[in-house]
C-alpha cells in the first residue's frame, strides 16, 4: 500500500518506519530543509514543502495514495493536508495535539476517517490502569516496539473471552479494542471478545506472528 506522512516529527518518523517494515510505500512530506534530509538519509522518498499546499501533495503522489497521516503539530495544516487528501479520494488520519475535548474532537471527526491525539496515550493509559489494577497498558514506546491492529476471527477460541485473559507475550500491551463497526477506544480489562473484534497491540516487531495466532481461528 502506499501512503503519504505529512511531518517528520517524533510521531511520524515512527509511524513512517513501522509501515516501512510492513513493506509499506511511504512518501514523507516537511518543510523544514534540515527534517527532510534526514527522512532522506533514512531513505524515504520526500517531497520538500507545505504539506497544506495541494501542488505539493500531488508531487507526493496523493492520487494514488491509499491514506494520508497529517502528523505535524500544526493542526491547520493537518486538516488541510486531510481535505486535499478527501478530495483524492485517500482515507485521512487527522493529529491534533490540543488537550481532548469533545468540541474540538467533533469540530474535525466528520471530516475525517481517523482523529489521533499521541500526547494523551500517557493519560489514558494512566486511567486504564487504575480502572483495570493490573491490565496491561501502553506505558511505554521504544525504537524495538511496533503498534499492530488485530482482528478476532469467528472460529477463535477468543470469542467470549475476556480481554485481560488474552495469553500476550510478557513485554506486549493491549492499547486499544473496538467492535467491528466501532472505533478503537481505551478499553475496560472486563470487556468480553465478540468475533470481527479489532485489538491494538504494541509489541516487539518479532511478536506479530505469534500474537496474530492467538486472534485467528483454533487449528
């Protein structure tokens, strides 16, 4: 698949590498001259300008794009980069870095496919503990780990289990869960699995194939 990462800050170098170790086709998009020569040292395609700019996106390859993640601190310019990637027809994933609340989140959600906000994984994850003791959550992310969305299958031994009783590896952390036809939020440990289920793990890059197991069907 292809996609396109307006900014190569902390949150898009790292969404910008997963998907490269996927085998992914990221083009990186900044305007700061210093930003975009090390995504090119790192060996990223980059389009060097104004990620609001749609002559820029295009040179980014926007038409062809499956998605489109405005990850700059700037939330005018992520908006902007979103509704020219709508226009395209690519699915947007929106930052805002602005503390949660519900306007702001409603004042750009029905424009968007996705709205992320990275600097309250810290709060949530806070919150979740103390709601769960000891239920497993994002404390921490590092250069080994990588973030993986999983999906329960009808035949897995999974369906009606609880979420807090799913045999991860010791280092992985359930970060978020929703339904089929749900968003992912932050999840109670009490929650039960329902087939079509979607799970977010962070976990070691070498992991995945062992947890994506656990999801699918019993052999």
């Amino acid at each position: 698949m292809k996609f396109v990462i307006v900014g190569y800050g902390r949150v898009g170098k790292r969404t910008a590498r997963i998907l490269s170790e996927e085998d992914h086709d990221v083009v990186l998009v900044d305007n700061d001259h210093e930003r975009a020569e090390r995504a090119r040292d790192a060996g990223y395609t980059v389009v060097e300008g104004d990620g609001q700019d749609e002559g820029v996106l295009e040179d980014a390859g926007i038409a062809t794009a499956d998605a489109i993640a405005a990850l700059t601190p700037d939330l005018n310019v992520n908006f902007a980069a979103c509704m020219v990637a709508k226009h395209h027809g690519a699915r947007t994933v929106l930052r805002i870095d602005e503390d949660y609340r519900e306007d702001i989140y409603e004042k750009y959600a029905n424009d968007v496919d996705e709205v992320i906000y990275p600097e309250r994984l810290g709060a949530a994850g806070a919150k979740t503990a103390m709601l769960g003791g000891d239920f497993n959550v994002l404390a921490d992310i590092t250069e080994q780990l990588r973030f993986t969305v999983f999906t329960v299958d009808a035949n897995s031994p999974l369906v009606g289990e609880r979420l807090v009783n799913v045999d991860l590896p010791a280092d992985a952390r359930v970060y978020a869960h929703g339904r089929s036809d749900e968003p992912l939020t932050i999840p109670l440990p009490t929650v039960e699995l329902a087939a079509g289920d979607r799970v977010a793990v962070v976990l070691d890059q070498d992991q995945v194939g062992a947890v994506r197991e656990t999801f699918d069907a019993a052999a």
